[in-house]
C-alpha cells in the first residue's frame, strides 16, 4: 500500500449553481495526473477545490498534509497550499513587463518565507523565454502569454501544479512548442501535476495516471494505461479508442530508415525517423488500426504481427455490428496489451474468446513522445 507522503487523496461534494460535484480519488503525489471528460462534467471544478479556489464540503490530503476536512473545519487557504495554477486563458499583469510578470512569482514566494529552489534563470532556459523579458504581454502571441504565465507559476515556488486546459485557446504551432515543455515539466522540477484537457491525445502524450469523470463524479481513477483498457469505461468502447504502450528504442534500420521498440510482450517496428538508439518512447495504437489473425499471414505489407492472448471480447457499445477483443501481447500473454475494432462476423469466424492465443496485425502506430 502506498505510503500517505506519497498520495494525494480527496473527496469533494458540493453544489455549483444547478451542477454537482461527488467526486472521489487517490493519486500519486509524483507525474502527470489527466483529469478528461466531457465538457460540463466538473473537471474544473475538481481543479479550483483542489486549489481552496471555492468552498466545497470535503477532504483533501497532500503527502499526508491536511489541507481541507470540513468535519474537523480545516480549511487552508489557497497560498497555504502553495499552488500554482495555470488557467485556460493566461492571467498575465498588462502593466507589467514579462521579467517583471515572472518576478512577481518569486517575489510572492519570498513574502511567504517560502524556500526558493526554483530559480528564474532555469524557469527562463526551460521555457525559452529569454528573449521575450522586455516585452510587455500584449506584444506576445498566445503561445509565448501562456509560457510566461507557466514560468509565473512555477517561480511561486508551488508543491502542486494545475494547468487548466492551457492549450485550448492556442493555435497548432503554438500547441505543439509548450507541449514540449510540459512533457518534461513534471520530472524537471519534481512537481505532481494535474492535468485538465478535453483533448485525449494530450492525456495520452502527458499523463501517467488519470481520473476519468461524468456528470461530476470520478468514474475511474488509475494509471492511464489500465484505464483504457478497462471495457467497463467509455474510453474503451469511444470511436478513437486506443492504448498508450512505453518502449525503447533498441535498433535502427538504417537502410529502410526503421526503428525497432521493444515493448512488454514484443518488439514493434515503426518509422525511424529522428529516432535514437536507446531513445525511450511512448507510443499510441488505436482499436481501429488493429487486426487479428490465427497464424501470421505468408506476404504482408503490415510489419507488425505479434503473438499473444485474448483477455476479453465485448460488444461494442457504439456499433451492434463491432466488437472489441483485447489482447495481451506475447506468447504468455503477460504483455502491453491492445485494442482491436473488428467485425462481429470476423469475431466468429475466427472462434475468437478469452485466453485464446492469436496474432494481433498492427497497421498503424503514433509516437506520442
């Protein structure tokens, strides 16, 4: 059982206008927690009782710090909780210029006798906004405003990170330079970051853990990869239903410019483009790029044909006509597993059910970073 310093533990029930808020969960206090669901479903509301934003009756913990128990009126104050929050639009000074928007982050640091261990000149190299400190934010594009509001954040010197859909309002060039950074955000300054997007493929490329919600309540909570696989969740029966998979780069094909991963269960092959040997992946299969067969095919275009055993065969909830077979990969089948779409007839034709072992034909694989 995890140790209470390494959690983080809630739970809020409260009223917000004609919403409800019931939502229970236990994360690690360490990576990239995802918060994702449907718009409505009181993904920021969790966020702001997470920050003592709003008023909600509950618990919260931080490596076993109380931070909130209504039953024993503990509630501490949002700069108690030593939070930085970073919202969907970025909230920067206009007056200010950026070196004195970022210094106002570590100057609230300092005014509550906080240890500065995050330092400006880091924070400025991370994010790479060195050149822009002259500037004043309404000469920034939305991107360049955004970074800075993260620097600010980070520079109040926080033990938790919460970035609410920071990426919504920006534009594709924009979106991909500051998800570069907050890849590596949570490693490189030891922060556990919550994580808010409606945007699966940015759960999928960021987060380790994730807390799936409806209607206001956690309906799952767990690492990501479990989750997707879970054929009780919606994620598993969603129209671009996928697996997130780690690897590791093992070996380039120079001559085909190819890459070899080895992955639990198996070694996929995919493009080898600005790939390096060792390099370590995490990589994306959707249900819809995945097929099965009894025995590997003789002459096939499709490189990546991999042993393994049925775990499970549901109908799928979106499409009387499909199903979705879940394979453990490996001879064993104690590997990642994937998700294929298939026709109901190709699903009987094959005589495919649990612990049947077959070849899972994977047509199509995303590196997700």
């Amino acid at each position: 059982m995890r140790d209470a310093r390494e959690k983080i533990d809630g739970a809020f029930n409260g009223q917000f206008d004609d919403f409800r808020l019931e939502a229970q969960f236990s994360v690690p206090a360490s990576g990239v927690t995802g918060i994702y669901g449907p718009s409505g479903c009181g993904k920021t509301s969790l966020l702001r009782c997470l920050a003592g934003l709003v008023k909600c009756q509950g618990t919260l913990s931080f490596r076993g710090q109380i931070w909130q128990d209504t039953a024993q009126r503990i509630l501490k104050k949002p700069h108690e909780r030593r939070v930085g929050y970073v919202f969907q639009e970025p909230s920067l000074f206009p007056h200010l210029s950026v070196q004195q928007n970022l210094s106002f982050g570590l100057e609230r640091a300092r005014r509550a006798n906080t240890a500065v261990s995050v330092k400006q000149e880091d924070v400025v190299n991370f994010l790479k906004v060195e050149s822009l400190l002259a500037r004043a934010p309404q000469d920034l594009s939305g991107g360049e405003r955004q970074r800075v509001a993260i620097g600010r954040a980070l520079l109040s010197q926080p033990q938790l990170l919460l970035l609410d859909e920071p990426l919504s309002a920006l534009d594709d060039t924009a979106r991909k330079e500051i998800m570069t950074c907050l890849e590596d955000i949570s490693s490189r300054f030891a922060l556990p970051v919550f994580y808010v997007s409606h945007d699966m493929r940015e759960i999928e490329r960021l987060a380790d853990t994730l807390l799936l919600m409806d209607a206001g309540k956690v309906i799952g909570s767990g690492p990501l990869t479990v989750l997707q696989s879970d054929p009780a969740l919606p994620l598993y029966h969603a129209s671009d239903s996928a697996v997130t998979i780690s690897g590791r780069v093992q070996r380039l094909d120079e001559h085909y410019h190819l890459a070899e991963v080895v992955i639990p269960g198996g070694t996929l092959t995919i493009s080898g483009q600005n790939l390096s040997s060792g390099d370590n992946l995490r990589l994306s299969i959707k249900a819809s790029d995945v097929s099965f067969v009894s025995e590997p095919a003789p002459a096939t275009s499709i490189l990546n044909c991999l042993p393994g055993r049925i775990v499970s065969v549901a109908p799928c909830q979106r499409d009387a006509g499909h199903v979705i077979v879940q394979v453990a990969l490996g001879q064993a089948g104690d590997g990642a597993r994937v998700l294929g779409r298939i026709t109901r007839k190709s699903c009987d034709r094959l005589e495919l059910q649990a612990d049947k072992p077959v070849y899972a034909q994977i047509k199509s694989i995303a590196v997700m970073r």
